[in-house]
C-alpha cells in the first residue's frame, strides 16, 4: 500500500487565487512528520512546511498552510495569492516514528501546479 | 540556496561505467541522505548516514555505495551502471539529533545519464 498518496496528477489556479493540494497518509506510527516540497522546472527541491504528528495548530509559513486532519490522515498544503513563481511540482513527504536519527523520507508522487496570468 | 552542494551537476557515462556522486552537507548537519528520483520510480530513499556511519538502507542497489566521511562530506558510488539508472540523484542534509521536526534540506542534484 502507499504511504503517501497525492491525488491530483496536476491542478491549475489563477494567478492571485487560493489553491489546495491534497496529500493522504497511511502510516500506524503514532509519531510522524510530515513535509511538503516544492521542484520547480530547474530541479532544486525546496523545503515549503512541516507538521508534527503532535502538533495541536496546523502550521503555517509565509503564503503556505497545511491543514491537517488527523483523523482522516490528510495533510493538505494550501497556497495563498498564488503567484506564476509558484508554478512547479509539488511533493507531500512522511517520516515515520521520532526516536533515534533514523528520518528517512516517502515521498507521494507529486502534483504538477499550474499557475496561470 | 539550501546551502547542500552537489557535484557534478550533470554526468554523462556509458553502460557498464563506475561513477562518484560528491554531496557537502549545511555547515552543522550531521545526516546525509542519498534519493534517486526517476520517471518510472518517483523519489526514493536510497540510504543515510549520520556522523559518518550508516544508519538506514532503502532500495538502494548492490552496485550502489555510499560513505560518509569525517569531515561529513558524503559519496555515492555507483558502478556497472546499466540504462536504468539515468535518474537524478539527490542528496539532503539535516541536523538529525534534534527529534520530530528534523528537516531536511535538498542539493540541487546531479542528472546521471547512462548511454
């Protein structure tokens, strides 16, 4: 079974608008993380958020907000006032368990964002 | 800038070739992460090491290795290369003593290409 599953092979929003892309998780470790990157077309990936299996408040940085929902393993990354930058893959990441130094990322298969003028 | 550097940047090899993939983790980070990314097999956990012994193997092939050095720098090694393993390969550092929200941060890659 996959541990991380992201539905939308690609998603497009206007330049300016709001934009969720949807992440599931399936994991029985009652310790996790979760992350999301960003690939642009040039190949980089680039860190965007992290949310702690504990943490009570969805995180938030800058224009990027997760809404978590524990229940349903769903770690969704909202995007606010989307800007044609923000055109690129998008990738959700789990890490299982919290002890030792062992944090190896699964990563789902990524949603190609289109952000159109 | 993550502050990983890769190199090199872009490797052009034939079949049957022995190849070494350089990775300097951010300055304080003690894991090193190796991750193939390829069409067919998305991204993949090949294997991490943390101060310089390894910690964890993921589907990392037996003409693979890695090591980690004392000075933290990390390579990859990747011999008889066959087509199949034209991919980019990624390395990522974190700090990796500091519990759950351990992040890691990604190189730019380097785009093997086997002929």
């Amino acid at each position: 079974a996959q541990k991380i599953t992201q539905t939308q092979p690609g998603m497009f929003v206007q330049e300016k608008e709001a934009v969720t892309l949807d992440c599931t998780y399936d994991t029985s470790d009652p310790s996790y993380g979760l992350f999301w990157y960003k690939q642009p077309s040039s190949g980089e990936m680039i860190f965007l958020i992290y949310q702690g299996s504990y943490d009570q408040q969805n995180a938030t940085e800058g224009r990027y907000s997760l809404n978590f929902q524990k229940a349903r393993k769903s770690a969704n990354l909202v995007i606010s006032a989307s800007q044609l930058g923000d055109s690129a893959m998008y990738f959700c990441a789990m890490r299982e368990g919290s002890g030792g130094s062992n944090y190896k990322l699964t990563f789902g298969k990524g949603t190609l964002l289109t952000v159109n003028p | 800038d993550s502050g990983v550097t890769q190199t090199p940047k872009h490797l052009i090899t034939a079949t049957g070739q022995r190849v070494t993939l350089r990775c300097s983790p951010r300055s304080g980070d003690l894991s090193v992460y190796w991750y193939q990314q390829s069409l067919d097999q998305g991204l993949q956990f090949l294997i991490q090491y943390y101060n310089g012994e390894e910690r964890a193997k993921g589907n990392i092939l037996e003409r693979f290795s890695a090591q980690q050095f004392p000075d933290l720098h990390s390579e990859l090694n990747l011999s008889s290369l066959e087509l199949g393993d034209s991919a980019l390969y990624f390395c990522a550092s974190s700090v990796g003593n500091v519990g759950g929200a351990d992040t890691q941060y990604f190189g730019p890659g380097t785009r093997l290409t086997v002929l």
